[in-house]
C-alpha cells in the first residue's frame, strides 16, 4: 500500500513540477521575460528546496513521516492553484519556492519510509518502481499540460494538475500506515542538546562515507543535464524545430513516457540482475547510462532536424537507466537512523551542484548565442557524472538482507 501510495504522489510531484516548463513560452510573452528570468524561477524553487532539506531530514529521522508526508502533498495541490492567482514576475518566483519547500519534504520523507519496509536487496527494486513515476509525471505534464494551456491558457494547467495532489494526499493519511523503526528510541534518548550533537556527529560521518559521496555527486551531474534538458527542451523544439506549443508537449510526452519508463524500468531491471555477481551494480548502471547519452544528446543539439527526436528518445532512454539504482545505492550507503537525513543530502547536493544553476546557466548563454549551445553545457556533466559513478563503484558496501518489521498501526 505505502509502495502504491507514494508512488501515485510521486507522479504528482513531477507533474507539478514540469507543468512551468510545459508552458513557459506563453508565461514568458505575457510577463516579457529574457531566457535568464525564465531561468531563476528554478534557481528560486530550489534554493527553498535546498535549505529546508536539512530541517525536513532531521524531522524524518526523528518523527512520524506518514502525516508530513500528508501536509507535504496537500501543499504541492495548494501551490499549484495559488498560481492561477498570480499576475507578476516577483509573485511567480515566490509561488515556485513555496513548491519547493513541499516537494523537497516529500521527496526526503517517501523513499525513508519505503527504505524501513524493504531490505537492501529488494530496495532496487522499490526504488525503481517509485521513481518510474518520474517519466510519466513529467509527459504528463509537457503534453496535458500544453494542451490545457493551449485550448484554456497557462493559469488553468496549473488548476488541473493540482487537483490529483489533493486526492492523493487524503487517500495517504486514511490508508497507509507507519513502518517501524527499530532504532526508534535511541534517536529519542537523551537531552535535545545531546540529541543534536549527536546528530551532527552523524551528519559529519557522511562527508567521509565515500560510497554515499559517489552516488550523490554522480547523481548531481546527472541531475545537472537531464534539469537543463527538461526545462529547456519544449523551448527549443519551439524554436529550432518550429513545433508549436501543443506539438511541442505532444513530442515530449510520448518520449518521456516511452523512453524515461523504458530506461528507468530496464536500469532496474539490469541492477538487479547485476547485483547478484557485484554490489558496484548499483553505481556502474548510472555510470553506463550518463557515458552512453552522450552522443545523442549531442545528435540531437547540432545534429540535422530529421534526427532530432530519434536522438532525444535514445539520449532521455539511456539517461534514465541510472534513476533506480543510485537512489538504492544512497539508501544502502548509510545506516537506517540516518536514512532521512541522506536524502536530505542527496537532495542538497543534486540541486545545488545540479538543477538549481543549470537552467539558468543554459538561459544565459542562449541570450549571448543560441539555445543550441546553451544545452550543450550538459555534454560535459553527463562524461562527469559517467567518471564520478564509476570510481565510486569501488566503495560499495556489501548487502544483506535483513528487513525491518512493519508496524499493524
């Protein structure tokens, strides 16, 4: 149930999430923004998402995740129709970093509570399955989303998308339930001054854990190119390729579907089978992945018009093979009372090294040149992120396969 569950709000959390790339091009004629403004609304969304990670962390390792995770989907469907209200620039940038205080607790509390469920070999697996949610989500939104804003205007896809949060969010608080926690009490023992000393002492033990380093560096190279292409990518079959809005939407979703649930289910699929000979399955899928896109992402930035979408469906196939197993491999890196506070890392490092700069950086040079040249930035991080996982792979743990008991409440 709770695999179901958060998977459904993790489709949620992407489809919000990507519905501003979807229709951008109307937001930025009806405000007269410059690529660099469009840019900052990320960079703004996930400032919020970065700071509040580590007080969301230390809140899920400490306390009941279930019914924050309630408030954290309710809040993604409230930011969502909060927009269809707004009418300037400044409150844009103010709406999109409230959705990243919600998004970036969900996204720290979900798959900590799926980790106390299931034991590290059967993790991959999990984790394969929610992030699946990912690629979906995200066509969902660049196709309905565009056609909503096509036939009804931009403010009304942000009122669409936001109701599934809501219904998502009450169907958690009245059928899921808490997993238990078998190191529970010891994080409660203590005094609050001990209790946070001690946690600092723990948080200072993952700066030198160099299998959780590897994951969550490699991981936010990734991130770097694969934020820059979603965010930027309906922009430039727009201009470069003449699509329209809608076409635009109906080319992305169909990939992001195919192509994102295909990579994502056959990365799994191959960790899986991987593991059973070596635990550095888990970083040499994603190191795989990020090396092999490169040369259609670079086919599909300055190659001919004819094969630019084969070329994106192969690049956004091979990026996703890795979204499964580095999850698995940051969760398996660290031990169970600091589950929470890893993904609060991993969320940290991903978007502050990753997708927080990118689309910026991107808008920035395609108003010196060209947007070509703009997403050609993320060539460099996919060889990066390729680098990182690989030398990693040598620091991962051994598995076991022990489980901790659900709770009946």
């Amino acid at each position: 149930m709770a695999l179901v569950l958060l998977t459904a709000m993790n489709f949620v959390n992407y489809l919000d999430r990507y519905i501003l790339p979807a229709v951008q091009e109307q937001v930025k004629g009806e405000f007269r923004l410059t690529d660099d403004q469009i840019g900052s609304l990320t960079l703004w969304f996930f400032v919020a998402y970065v700071f509040s990670s580590p007080l969301t962390g230390w809140l899920g390792d400490r306390f009941p995740r279930k019914s924050m995770i309630v408030v954290a989907g309710l809040g993604i469907a409230a930011m969502n129709f909060f927009t269809a209200s707004v009418h300037g620039y400044m409150s844009l940038n103010v709406r999109h970093a409230a959705l990243g205080v919600v998004e970036a607790s969900f996204g720290i509390f979900a798959p900590a509570l799926l980790a106390d469920f299931f034991s590290e070999q059967q993790r991959n697996k999990v984790l394969t399955i929610f992030n699946m949610a990912l690629p979906f989500g995200a066509a969902c939104s660049y196709e309905g989303g565009a056609w909503v804003a096509e036939h009804h205007g931009w403010r009304m896809s942000f009122i669409a998308s936001a109701i599934p949060g809501a219904i998502v969010g009450l169907l958690i608080w009245m059928l899921m339930r808490e997993p238990a926690r078998s190191e529970e009490k010891a994080a409660h023992a203590g005094s609050i001054v001990e209790r946070l000393l001690e946690y600092l002492k723990q948080v200072a033990q993952l700066t030198k854990n160099k299998a959780y380093l590897s994951s969550i560096m490699g991981y936010a190279a990734v991130t770097f190119s694969l934020g820059g292409i979603s965010w930027w990518m309906p922009s430039f079959l727009q201009r470069e390729a003449g699509y329209s809005m809608q076409a635009a939407g109906g080319v992305m979703g169909p990939i992001i579907v195919i192509a994102g649930l295909g990579g994502t289910a056959l990365g799994g699929w191959l960790a899986q089978v991987w593991l059973k000979k070596t635990e550095k399955a888990l970083y040499y899928v994603p190191a795989l992945g990020s090396l092999l896109a490169v040369p259609p992402a670079l086919i599909c930035f300055f190659g001919p018009p004819h094969l630019l979408v084969p070329s994106l469906y192969a690049a956004v196939f091979l990026i996703f093979l890795g979204t499964g197993p580095v999850n698995a491999a940051t969760l398996n890196a660290v031990p169970a009372n600091l589950r929470a506070t890893a993904m609060a890392g991993q969320l940290f490092a991903i978007h502050v090294f990753g997708d927080a700069f990118s689309p910026k950086l991107i808008g920035m040079v395609s108003d010196h040149s060209n947007l070509r040249y703009g997403l050609g930035l993320t060539l460099i991080t996919f060889v990066i992120a390729g680098i990182v996982f690989y030398v990693g792979a040598r620091f991962a743990p051994k598995l076991h396969r022990s489980v901790e008991p659900a709770s009946a409440a």
